[in-house]
C-alpha cells in the first residue's frame, strides 16, 4: 500500500541539489528523472531561451510558488 503522507527527498543528477516532488523526466535520454528546475532548463533551453533568461523565469516561477493563494 502506498503511503501519501510520505515526501521522498531526492537529488537531482543534473544540478545535484535536493528536491521534493514530482521529478521531470529529462530530454537528454528520455529516462533520467531530474528536478522540476533542471527539467524547466531543459524545455526552455530548447526553445533557444538564454540562460539569463532561463534563470529569471525559474525564480519567479519559485517566487510564485511561495505566495499565499
């Protein structure tokens, strides 16, 4: 039986930070799980978005995430 009270914390391969949640699965291989940051890298890397650019949508993405609904 599966418990959906339990978070599993685990590392991302990519950047090697730690993440809770739904992992993304990578572009690269198509079978790696990454972290939701690394997987949003990813997407908007292949659509030519600069890595200036893929930093500022991450952190509002995270800075949206923190707000009260």
């Amino acid at each position: 039986m599966k418990d959906s009270n339990c978070i599993q914390i685990k590392t991302c391969p990519y950047c090697g930070r730690i993440y809770h949640g739904v992992p993304a699965l990578s572009r690269v291989d198509n079978e790696t799980l990454i972290c939701p940051d690394c997987g949003t890298r990813e997407a908007l890397e292949s659509i030519g978005v600069s890595a200036e650019e893929q930093d500022a949508i991450i952190e509002t993405i995270h800075r949206a995430s923190r707000q009260p609904l």
